[in-house]
C-alpha cells in the first residue's frame, strides 16, 4: 500500500500584531485550520498566532516540533518521516515568511530531496515589502540579513554593499536588531557616499509605519526617523558606475598605436 506523502507548507505570519487582520489571506487561515502539526520557531509564539487566526482546536491537541538555527539534522529528518507518512507539517516562524530571513529553508530543502510537496503561502516579508517601498528597483537586489555587531566589521561590509550596489546596479538590503537601528542608521551616513540612496522601512504593515528613501546627503539634514525598538530593513543604492564599452576601447587603443 503506497502512502501519499504529506505537505510542507510555508506558512507566513504577521510582522506585528493588529487587532484587525490586515495581512494575512482567509486561504491561508483556512489551511492553518486544518492542520494540526507544526514545526515552530517559538511554541509560545506559534500558540499565540494559531489562537489569533481562531484555530479550531486547542493548543494541547496540537503537535509541535522545535524549528531553529540550534534544530539538528537528526531532529529535521524526523519531520521528514513524518511527511512521508502521510502528515502535512505547517512551518511557523515568529514573524514574517519561513526561509526568508527566519528558519525553514534547511527543512524545505530535505522536502525537496524526498519528493515531498513543498507549498509556499502568501503573505507579509519584511524585505520584500521593504524593497516594493523603497522605490530602488527590484530587478537586481540582495539581501545580506544581520550586519556583524562590531562597529568596525559592520562599516567594512555597509562599503563592500555599497561598491556591490555600485557594480552591479543592484539594491542591498540588510537588517539590525532593534535596538541598534538607530547607531546603525548613523553609522550608514558616516559610512556611505553622498550620492548613495538610503532607504528604510519599519513597522511594516502595522501602526507607526515607515517608509523613507532619500540620498545619503539628504539624510544628513534630515531629522532621523523614530526607529528606535521597532524592526526595520535598511536599502541602499550606489551611483552605477559608467559602463566602459570594452571592445570600442579595444578598437581605440589600436588605432592609436
């Protein structure tokens, strides 16, 4: 008797809590109804939400299995037996999209190397919505995630993002812990080039938001946004290098011989 595999799903979860749901799609809130296996970053967090969107079972009828950056190989393809035994796995992490700047992705990719029917949600990214605000372009971008926490090591890589940017005419994004925006903010403007584009977004989707893009030497006389203690996604856009036509110059340098 074959035994259809179970669904990973990829479940997104609000980057912050409103009274009024505002983020989160009812078909999505309709999966989590009927599932009663997650793998979570935070069980007190996970309850919290599946009691939010009005889950129909209690807490204690639930299954939960731990899923971090600490959640070895061993426990994960524990998870993955179950999926092959039929069980759909719901990933919660605490906020926002799994594998997107949270834990999920060491997990999906077992999923894939299985066989197992791996299905993404919609709904909030913080980088994703970062970027839509910034008004810098999405066709080309990056996301580096936390920058190191040592002044020094976190100027060094704001610069090497800057000469990527530059390069590539790409967006950079990256993120800070909350309470170090507002010395990472100030760092950027000491660190970058007038002319590069700084964005931020913070509080997305949830009172209080921002959204704010302006060239470096702007910000510096512009009174700094309140981002103090609230998550935000930080964007920067270098002046694109001049392209050099390579075989024009080539053609150049041989006739002037």
């Amino acid at each position: 008797m074959n035994i259809e595999y179970g669904t990973l799903y990829l479940i997104p979860t609000p980057l912050g809590k409103n009274h009024v749901n505002t983020s989160i799609p009812q078909h999505v809130i309709d999966i989590v109804h009927r599932l009663d296996h997650f793998a979570v970053e935070n069980i007190r967090q996970s309850v919290s939400f599946l009691q939010w969107v009005k889950h129909p079972k209690e807490d204690f009828e639930l299954t939960f299995y731990p899923l971090s950056k600490r959640t070895n190989d061993l426990q994960q393809q524990e998870y993955i037996t179950l999926l092959m035994n039929g069980i759909d796995i719901g990933i919660l992490t605490d906020a926002g999209c799994p594998g997107v700047a949270d834990p999920g992705a060491g997990l999906v990719r077992k999923a894939h190397h299985f066989g197992i029917p791996v299905e993404p949600l919609t709904g909030p990214a913080s980088p994703i919505l970062a970027l839509m605000g910034s008004g810098l372009g999405g066709q080309k971008f990056g996301f580096s995630g936390y920058l190191p926490m040592k002044p020094t090591y976190r100027d060094e890589v704001m610069k090497d993002l800057e000469a990527r940017s530059a390069d590539h005419g790409s967006t950079e994004m990256f993120m800070e812990t909350p309470h170090r925006n507002i010395d990472t903010f100030k760092a950027a403007l000491r660190t970058l080039q007038n002319e590069t584009e700084l964005s931020v977004g913070a509080n997305l989707t949830l009172d209080g938001q921002i959204i704010d893009t302006k060239a470096v030497s702007e910000w510096k006389h512009t009174p700094l946004p309140a981002l103090d203690k609230i998550p935000a996604i930080f964007s920067i856009k270098a002046a694109e290098k001049p392209k050099v036509d390579i075989n024009r110059k080539a053609v150049k340098k041989k006739f002037s011989r």
